[in-house]
C-alpha cells in the first residue's frame, strides 16, 4: 500500500520554485547539513506546506581534492575554493557559513548581507566577537543572520531567548554549553583517561573546533555566553571585560576530591543580572554539588538554565556538539531563512536596545572556593598560607594535603584550600601574597564552588 505521508510529501516538492544554498566550509557541520536536506528534504517541504524547497547551489572548500563523506553524490562541479564566486553565483539565494574563524567568515558574511542573501552561521566565535558589526550590516541591507547552531549545538536555545522568552526579564542563565570540554572532563573521571586522549577522542567525533584550544581555554563557551547575554541584555559586551578560564588545570586529584566532598566538575558559564542592571558574566571550572540536575549531564550533552522573571526556571538539555545535532540546527535556521525571502521576518540579531550597560568586574564576583597549591612538604606550612588567608579576612572550611600514592616520599605535594565565599578580587591579593612564599611552588590552581539557585 502506498504511504500516505510519501504521496503527501512528493506532490508538495512540486508546489514551490527549490531555493538554492551556498554551503560555505563542507567539514563535519557543512557534510551533515548536505545528509540532513539529502535525508528529510521531502519531509521540510511537506511540513512547509509545500513552501519551502532547498538545495545546495554551490560548496565553498579549502581543498576540492578532498575525499568528502556524505550520502548522496555531491557533485563535483558545485565545489569551489573562491568565496567570492559562491556569493556571486545567482543560484545562491540563502549563504550558510560553516568555515569558522573570523577573518574570511567575516569577509563571507558581510558580502552575503550586501548582497541581501539571508545568512546562517554556527560561528559564535565570529558573533561574539564582530557580531556588532555584522548584525548593523544585517539591519542596514533589511537581511536578516540566523545563529542557532552557534549555541549549544542541537538544543534551541537561541529561538528560546528571542521567541519564546521575549516577554521575560531574564534575570540569570547557568549551563554547560562547550561539549568538548564536558566530554573531556567525563571521560577523565569515569574511565581514567588523561586529558591529552580524552581530547583526541573529541576531535576524532567532530566535537572540537578547528582550534581545540578555544574549547580547553574556556573561550568558545564565553562566546556563547556573550551571545545569550547580548540577546538578553541588550548591550554590546566586549570579551576583554570578562572573566574566563578553562580546563587545561583539572588534574585527577581535583575531580577525586571534588567527589569526597560530594560535587562534580564541571566547565560552567554563569550569566546573572544584579539589580542594579550590572551583568555578572563568568566561564570557569566550578564544583558543582551532584544533586545539582548540571551534575549529571553527560559527554557531549549541553544544559542551559534560563531563569526569567515570568516563566521561572527552565531547563534546556540535549546535544551540544556533533555533525547532526548541530546540523539539525543549521537546517531550522535555513528553513526561516527562506521563509523570510517571502515574508519578512523582523530582525533577529542584536542590535544594541539599552542605552548603557555594564559588565560587573570580575574582582567583585563572589563564590566560595577550591583552591590547590603545589607546596614543599615541611611541617608549617598549611600555618604559613592559613595566616595570609586570615590576614586579607577569608574563612577556610577545609583543608586538606593528599599524599601522592605512587610516591609517599616526593618533596612537592598538592595542598588544598576551601574557601568560605569571598569577592574574586581578596582572593586574587590575598593569592598574589602567598605565591611569594617560599613553600609554594607554582601559581594556585582556583576553582569555584557554586551554589545554584
Ligand atoms: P570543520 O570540520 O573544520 O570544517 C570546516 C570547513 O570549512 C572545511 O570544509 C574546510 O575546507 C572549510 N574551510 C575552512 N576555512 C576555509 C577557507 N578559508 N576558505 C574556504 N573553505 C574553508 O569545522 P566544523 O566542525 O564543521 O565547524 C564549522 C563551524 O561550525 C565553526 O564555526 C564551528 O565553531 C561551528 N560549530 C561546530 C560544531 C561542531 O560540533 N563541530 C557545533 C556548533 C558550531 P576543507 O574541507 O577543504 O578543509
Ligand atoms: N566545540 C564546540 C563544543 C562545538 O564542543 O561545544 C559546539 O559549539
């Protein structure tokens, strides 16, 4: 018997003119938005009514010579190494960008918006930090750039702030939104892997950027961050006020204690606005307590949780990397796109809406926490850091120095501090005093201990 929804879906590929795509980076994000539309392009056109048909015009790669891995036949003659000639091409009607980086993605995006072709891009590093520029071109040419695949992956989380949140003040995020670094972090606890393999792992499932240092460094997380608090905040904000660390310091003693004491580690962004309309803004590894619900998110999942003064808490979970979630995301947006060729659909970036804003400093960020110094082993020392931390008036509520098990006699050891809270700036004066000791060895390794509302 014939399938209803096949029949359905075939008479209504044939109701509407196919849009053309210029795919711009056919790496594991820009293969699978080819295996997406190969697979379901039917499907979009059905659910559309009938109004929306895609295909891919043209292929933007360093390397044509390149074996590329996908269904279907790409074929070759849609491949070019000349961005310029993507953008020119008259069957290119909507332009993904999917190279990453921020000086040819840049040239791309601005040359797509002049030449009013709706741009999609999965580059949070590009938005974070020349979104301000691209989004008045945006406004400029009436174009519009969809960015949902440049947060958390597969999870909406990006509609969620412009649509379904609009009438919110959203008064805090808090989320694990860098797969790989969650995925790296998993990986060393439960199956003891170093952090060198545990990354290889990530690259090897396309998780990573280009530049897994981003990933390590905090940094692509603080990109996301930056873009869900200009979308809720209304303001530019500039990477250079913000705070960010990431987690090349983890070592398994960390992860061990944490868990002794009953939390987990996790790389954590935090977005809060204080009632004075300052906007904390923080990436760093945090000890969280594992009955925390970001306690038990797993590999490459993200969770983000929006707190809005309407709605209250919600909670956002799924993918945060990878070449299907993330293309299933790419796709959305290219269905609005083409929606918006037809009918527009209002501008979707972040044009600044507050007159000022304000990122608190990070010095005058408070939480409690983990602090780890690597000490020569003599009798008096813990006294030594102890009397600096009581001198700059910040309360201990525990210490603890393990011994190396493999060598109980080794002259360095790790010395652990917890913290009562205390703002981030006494901390970093009463630290800068003790790294002078002659006891301590190298710079402390600092974590929060967050306490999630
Ligand atoms: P990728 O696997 O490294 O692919 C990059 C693609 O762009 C390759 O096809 C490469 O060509 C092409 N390319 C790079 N620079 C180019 C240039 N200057 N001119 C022409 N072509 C160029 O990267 P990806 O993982 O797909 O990531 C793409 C973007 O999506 C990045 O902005 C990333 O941050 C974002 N993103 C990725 C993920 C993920 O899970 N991977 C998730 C969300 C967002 P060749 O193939 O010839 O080398
Ligand atoms: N490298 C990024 C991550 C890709 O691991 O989260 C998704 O943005």
């Amino acid at each position: 018997m014939e399938n209803p929804l096949e029949a359905f879906t075939l008479s209504a590929v044939n109701t509407c003119p196919s849009l053309g795509v210029g795919l711009a980076g056919f790496g594991t994000v820009g293969s699978g938005v080819w295996n997406t539309l190969d697979r379901n392009g039917a499907l979009i056109t059905g659910r559309t009514g009938g109004g929306v048909s895609l295909h891919i015009a043209k292929i933007l790669v360093r390397d044509r010579s390149k074996t590329r891995a996908t269904t279907g036949d790409v074929p070759a003659e849609i491949f070019t190494t000349d961005w310029r000639a993507l953008i020119d091409d008259p069957a290119v009607e909507i332009v993904v960008e999917l190279i990453g980086g921020t000086t040819d993605a840049f040239e791309i995006v601005a040359a797509a918006l002049k030449a009013k072709k709706p741009v999609v891009t999965g580059n949070k590093a590009l938005l974070a930090e020349r979104g301000v520029e691209l989004f008045a071109l945006s406004k400029e040419h009436d174009t519009p750039i969809h960015f949902e695949a440049a947060v958390a992956g597969g999870i909406p989380i990006i509609r969620t702030v412009q649509d379904s949140f609009i009438g919110n003040r959203i008064l805090a995020f808090s989320g694990i939104i860098n797969g790989t670094s969650n995925y790296i972090l998993g990986r060393m606890t439960d199956a003891g892997l170093t952090f060198a393999d545990a990354l290889t792992e990530a690259q090897s499932l396309g998780y990573a950027e280009a530049d897994p240092a981003l990933d390590v460094n905090g940094w692509d997380a603080a990109h996301k961050a930056i873009l869900l608090a200009t979308l809720a905040y209304g303001f530019p904000i500039h990477p250079k006020d913000i705070h960010v660390s990431g987690i090349e310091q983890v070592r398994p003693t960390d992860i061990h204690f944490a868990k002794s004491l009953g939390y987990v580690v996790k790389l954590l962004a935090v977005i809060r606005e204080h009632p004075d309309g300052t906007v904390e803004l923080r990436v760093q590894p945090s000890f969280i307590a594992k009955s925390n619900i970001l306690a038990s998110v797993h590999g490459v999942f993200n969770a983000v949780a929006v707190h809005g003064d309407t709605a209250g808490e919600s909670l956002f979970y799924g993918r945060g990397a990878g070449q299907n979630p993330t293309a299933s995301s790419v796709v959305a947006d290219l269905v609005e796109a083409a929606r918006s060729l037809k009918q527009s659909s209002g501008h979707r970036g972040f044009l600044p809406y507050r007159e000022k804003g304000r990122i608190l400093p990070a010095a005058e960020t408070s939480t409690a926490y983990y602090v780890r110094f690597d000490v020569t082993d003599r009798p008096g020392v813990i006294a030594e850091v102890a009397k600096i931390l009581a001198d700059h008036k910040i309360g201990i509520s525990g210490t603890h120095s393990p011994v190396n098990p493999s060598n109980p006699d080794a002259e360095f050891v790790d010395m652990i501090f917890l913290l009562h809270t205390c703002p981030f700036g006494k901390l970093q004066a009463a630290l800068e005093e003790i790294e002078q000791l002659d006891c301590v060895n190298s710079i402390p390794v600092v974590f929060r201990i967050e306490s999630l509302g």
